[in-house]
C-alpha cells in the first residue's frame, strides 16, 4: 500500500525531534516561561530571553537556597493557539510552579484563562491590556499601564504649556489604552486632543498621517509605538519638515530609536522608569552584563523580564521549600519595594506594578533624564 | 462484500480512533496539555475539510478562509458575553453568521476565475480581519472578547477536559460526515467538473455560478462552527488568530494532505498542527523542520500524503456499487 511510504518519510522526519526533548533535572524548582522566540516579534522574546538567562545565573550563582532554580523556556510565536497549548503544558508538569510571559496581551490573556482554571501563578513583563489582570487572582504583571503613564504624560506636557496636542497609536489594545488614559487627563487639566488616529504596527509611510497631524497645527504629538515604527514616523516628519515636539510612553524606549532615526529622532521626549547609566549598582551589573551578552545598552522591556524573573525568583526564596504555586501566587502578591532595575515595584491588590516614572529625553543620541 | 468491508474499515478505524482509543490515552495520561492538542487538531481538521470543499473538490483557490472561521469564533463569543446566549445557540449562530457573509460577498466574487478569484478572497479576508481588528464598538477591537461563560448544554455545564474532548469530536466528525456526503456524491462530482473545465460543465447544464456560491457559503459555515468550537474551547478571542497566516496554514494543510482529498485534508491539518508540538524540543528551529517537511512532501508527493485518486477509490468502496465505481482507476484529480 502506498502509505507506508509516506509515513515511513514523516516518521523519519519527526523522529529525531523525540530524542532532542530535554530530559528534567531532579531537585530543581521550575519556572516556565512563554516568549515569542521564532515569529513577527520574535526580537522581543529573544531579549526577555536574554534578561532571564542573566537572572537565573545570577540567582543560581548566589547560592540563596540550596536547590538550582531552572526556567523553561516555551516558544508561543506570539500565536494564541500555541500560547494555549503551552499554558497546558506547563501546567501539566507539576513541578514548574510559576509562569512568566507571554509577550502580547492577546495571547497572554488567551494561555492566562487556562492558568486562572488551573491555579497557576503568571506573572508577564509586558501584557498592558486593562482587563489582564482583572482575569483572576493569578495574573500579575511588571508594565506600568497606561493608567498610570498616559496622566503622566499629559500632566508634564500642560506643564510646558502644550494645550493642543494630537495622538497617534498603533491599533492593538495597548494603543486604545495609550489614547484613552492621556485623552481623559488632558481634557481635565484644560487640554484638548485635536486629533486622535490609529495606525497599523510596521506602517511603512507615515506622510499622510503626518500631513492630517500638521493641518491640525498642534502645540505637540502624544505618541502610542514601539521602536519600529518610533524611527519611521520621526525620520518621515523631518523629511517632510515638521517640527512639533514629539512626546511617548516607555514602549519607544529603545536603543534601536536612536540607532535606526540617528539625528532625526533628537528631541523626543518620553516616561520611562528604567535609566541605563543610573549609577545604582543593581543597574550598572545588569547593563554591564547585558553589554557582555548584546553589545549595546538594553532597553525598557529587556528590564521589564530582568526585573520581573527576579521578582518570580524572589517568590521562590521567600516560600523554599514548600515553593506550591499557590504559595508562591501568595508571595508575589506581597511583593514590597523590590528593589529591580526600574525602580522599586509594589504590587497593589489588584496585582498590578506601582512603579516610580522618570522624565527622559534624546539630546546628543543619548536618553538623557532631565527636569521638565 | 469483502470490497464493502475495507471501505467501511477505515472510517470505523478512524471512529474507534478519535472516540475510544484518544479518550482512553488522554484520561489515562490525564494531561490537559494532550487534550489542548487533541482539540486543537479537531478543530483545524474541520477547517481543512470545509476548506477542501472549495479549495480541494471545487478547485477555487480561497485565500481569505480564516476570515469566516474568525467571523464564526467572534458571533460565538459576542453572542455568549453580550447576549448571555449560551454554547447552544452560539455554535449555530456562528455558523449561519459565516455563511451568511459568505453568500453576501460571494454573489459578486464568484464570476471570477482562477487567480481573480484567488485575489479577491484575499482581499475578503483581509477586510473582514480589518473589520475584527478596527470596528472597536462591537468586536472591541484588537482588545479582543472574553469569553466567561463555559459550554453548558440543557442547563448541564460541560466542564471536564474529556466531556469537552467529546463534545468538539462529536460535533468535528458531525460536520466531517456532512462534508464527506456532500464531497463525495454526484454534487461532488459536479464540483470537480468546475475544477476540470468550467467551461465545459457549464455547457452540459451544470449552473457553475449557483454551485460555487452554495459550495463557498457551505464551507463558511463549516468554518463558523470551528470558530465557535475555538472561542468556547479557549476562552479568549483577538484579530489576530484570524489573519491572513491562518488562511495559509490551513491552505498548507489541505495541500500536504492532498489537494481534492477529504481523508487528506485531515491528514494534513493533524500533521501541521502536531509536527511543530513534536518538534518543540528542537527549540528556534523548529519552524524551519516543519517548513522542511512540508518541502519534502510537496517535492516527493506533489498530489498530497493521501492524494485524490487514492482517496477517492477508498471512499467508492465505502458505498459500494452505489456511488459509480469507475471500470478502472482512472487518472482524474489534482496533477
């Protein structure tokens, strides 16, 4: 019959994958945790990836408890049907006792409605959407949302006496929250949003959307991106002349701006709350290391997954040996000015980072801090 | 009789397969993570044999199919959060809502041929994904909708991992049977005639327009349900599992399967789901072993793991002399 043949060339195939499954160290305390390694945005697992191999040596170098801590590290593609069936995954094997990840809120809230059913505590470093961490008492994360960011914003731009301002963001759940939270703060202290648009992630060309912006004649831009798109939309404002001040969350706080805008992206103003030469030595070790590993600065999300595995890790110590996950979901719900590289984190009863913010600015392509 | 007999073995094989011999493994195991799979390939299975019916049996290139199965997953959802109404009403209403927005933009779409038709499917999915991910007010955007409310049925809460495994392989192998009746019948033979020359079909009376959209708005359908079966099995719907990736990877899967074979069609949506869960060991290059089985396959089997002919010769012994059984094995189907 003709199908064995087919089958024997697909056995043959699959079967060297069988042998390559890692085999489970005994003694250990296990983490998982569910990144976009391969995929669209597969950049930003590599680096959380990155944060959390330079975490967990140091952790494990320190010698805090007397077992070796080990993460493993699932590939969702940032795909909601992976993220699920990973989620299963690791809640199935009974000694990972904590979760961290995923990188969207689209597939973080799709894999935490299986951690909320099976008491699995989930802890992502960047999942912003509202509604996340209303899901169930399982779910944490270590992103200041745009609750907290977007007033901020907006008070530091009336401060300067920027009334007039459009808003632009890319059309995912985060953007909506960029627009909305700025939008309410604005409007209170006297402000007005002279225009509000959503843009795809990875627009190419942003001439109309900047012409529609200078027809406006706003005082400033409030702008809701990533890196990417950060660089292309201030490259193609200088080429089309326009000089607004442009303002941002901690999302475009990447080296990469710099890197790819070059002199084009001087000047924008953003909040972050992770300053790469900080002089405090929890800062400096991660950078040098980060240098070590990338040989460039790390950006605001690498910090994100540095400080949130070192969070999880320290849910670990405080509950060893009787590390359950429900002891450790305990734990991180206490967690109290943990000292992390973005600043000292608290978790508030609705689990969610309050973390203190900082003014920065590109001046001389470097993120510089400064007052107003 | 013996002829009868062998026909009749495979699906009973199947059957005993994916209702005792799975169950039984995965209550044995009694990991979630085996059930999520077992599912996850349910439910594309049904995806790749609604998608064969156009794709496969009608030979229309559709490049949008994910779009439906969104539209299926979204009504399902929208309909148990807003409406309060439950898995009962949800899972027929996804259904009827695809094939309703099937028909609406078929009646223009299917007097196009071959690569206009191919472009303009593209072009549906694309919208209808545009549409999920920026009509905020209703579909809330690429917020996406929570799905709270479980799968209840007669005011009994389904609950288990395996009462749920039952309920999507009892409702897949439902709408399986339906697409294998219609796929394999004189309706079937007359959609492979609009495959083979359209033209010709037409001038022996077959109405081409009519059969393509009645076949693309069936296939909605089947895709709605999936999607319903998606959103009440995870809970969580967004844009994005709706694009146009999907719409490929289920193309992909009907190809390796075997473009125009039902049996096929299943084969391959349970290789392309399971083989990257295989591989997950490999770690980052995993993608490129799949991408890798996938060019072997197309390469040494350019008609598909079970290709048309092969399949269709056993679905004819399944119905014995009833349904024409061709003198020889003649050579028809995808080349």
């Amino acid at each position: 019959m003709t199908l064995t043949r087919r089958h024997l060339v697909a056995l043959a195939l699959a079967a060297p994958a069988a042998f390559a499954l890692p085999a489970a160290a005994a003694e250990t305390v296990k983490l998982g945790y569910q990144l976009p390694l391969t995929g669209n945005t597969a950049q930003y697992g590599q680096d959380f990836k990155t944060a959390a191999e330079i975490a967990l040596a140091r952790f494990n170098a320190s010698g805090r408890i007397p077992a070796k801590v080990e993460i493993v590290f699932e590939d969702s593609r940032s795909d909601a049907k992976e993220g699920v069936t990973i989620a299963r995954k690791f809640v199935d094997d009974e000694k990972i006792v904590g979760v961290l990840g995923d990188f969207t809120s689209g597939v973080s809230m799709a894999a935490a409605q299986v951690y909320k059913e099976a008491g699995m505590p989930q802890l992502s470093q960047t999942a912003s959407h509202p509604d996340y961490t209303k899901i169930s008492e399982w779910q944490f994360r270590n992103i200041t949302t745009q609750a907290g960011e977007g007033p901020y914003n907006a008070d530091w731009m009336v401060a300067k006496g920027y009334k007039k301002v459009a808003v632009i963001a890319e059309q995912t759940d985060w953007g909506q929250s960029v627009t909305k939270y700025f939008a309410d703060e604005i409007a209170a202290k006297g402000g007005k949003v002279v225009l509000t648009e959503y843009f795809n992630r990875g627009l190419p060309d942003f001439r109309s959307l900047l012409t529609k912006i200078q027809r406006e004649k706003p005082d400033a831009i409030y702008t809701g991106f990533f890196y990417e798109d950060a660089a292309n939309f201030l490259k193609q404002m200088k080429q089309l002349g326009i000089a607004i001040p442009v303002y941002s969350t901690s999302a475009a706080h990447n080296q990469k701006v710099i890197e790819l805008a070059g002199a084009d992206a001087e000047g924008l103003s953003l909040t972050t709350n992770f300053l790469p030469n900080s002089p405090k030595p929890e800062v400096k070790e991660f950078v040098a290391e980060w240098v070590k590993v990338r040989g460039a600065e790390p950006g605001q999300f690498p910090a994100q997954a540095f400080d949130a595995v070192n969070i999880m890790l320290e849910a670990v110590v405080k509950t060893y040996p009787k590390s359950t996950r429900a002891a450790i979901r305990d734990a991180l719900a206490a967690t109290k000015d943990f000292p992390g590289v973005t600043g000292s984190t608290t978790f508030g009863a609705d689990r969610e980072p309050v973390k203190q913010l900082s003014k920065v600015r590109i001046v001389g392509g470097v993120f510089t801090p400064v007052a107003d | 009789m013996s002829e009868f007999v062998r026909g009749r073995l495979v699906p009973l094989l199947v059957l005993l397969v994916v209702f005792a011999l799975v169950p039984y493994g995965l209550a044995k195991f009694g990991k979630g993570y085996f059930f999520q799979v077992a599912q996850l390939v349910l439910i594309y299975a049904l995806l790749a044999v609604s998608l064969h019916l156009v794709t496969g049996a009608a030979g229309l290139l559709h490049l949008g199919h994910a779009a439906f199965y969104g539209v299926g997953a979204y009504v399902a959802a929208l309909l148990g959060t807003e409406m309060k109404l439950g898995f009962l009403w949800g899972l027929p209403a996804a259904g009827l809502a695809a094939a309703a927005l099937a028909f609406v933009v078929a009646l223009p779409t299917m007097r196009l041929v071959s690569i206009y038709f191919a472009v303009a499917t593209l072009a549906i999915g694309q919208m209808i994904h545009t549409v999920l991910l920026n009509w905020v007010a209703v579909t809330k955007g690429p917020n996406g909708v929570m799905l709270f409310s479980g799968i209840t049925l007669f005011g009994t809460p389904v609950k288990s991992p395996i009462a749920i495994y039952f309920l999507v392989a009892g409702l897949v192998a439902l709408s399986i049977w339906v697409l294998h009746r219609l796929s394999h019948s004189y309706y079937g033979n007359a959609l492979r005639s609009l495959r083979e020359d359209d033209q010709c079909a037409d001038a022996m009376g077959v109405d081409t327009v009519r059969l393509k959209i009645e076949v693309f708005t069936v296939s909605a359908f089947f895709a709605g349900i999936a999607g319903a079966l998606w959103a009440y099995t995870t809970g969580y719907v967004s844009p994005g599992d709706f694009g146009f990736n999907t719409s490929i990877l289920v193309l992909a899967m009907i190809v390796v399967g075997g473009l125009g074979s039902l049996p096929g069609a299943i084969i391959g949506a349970a290789l392309l789901i399971l083989l990257p869960e295989v591989l997950r060991g490999v770690g980052d290059l995993r993608n490129v072993m799949v991408g890798i089985v996938m060019f072997v396959s197309i390469l040494f089997l350019p008609r598909g793991l079970l290709g048309e002919v092969s399949a269709l010769s056993l679905v004819r012994r399944g119905f014995g002399l009833k349904w024409g059984a061709a003198p020889s094995d003649r050579e028809v189907g995808w080349r």
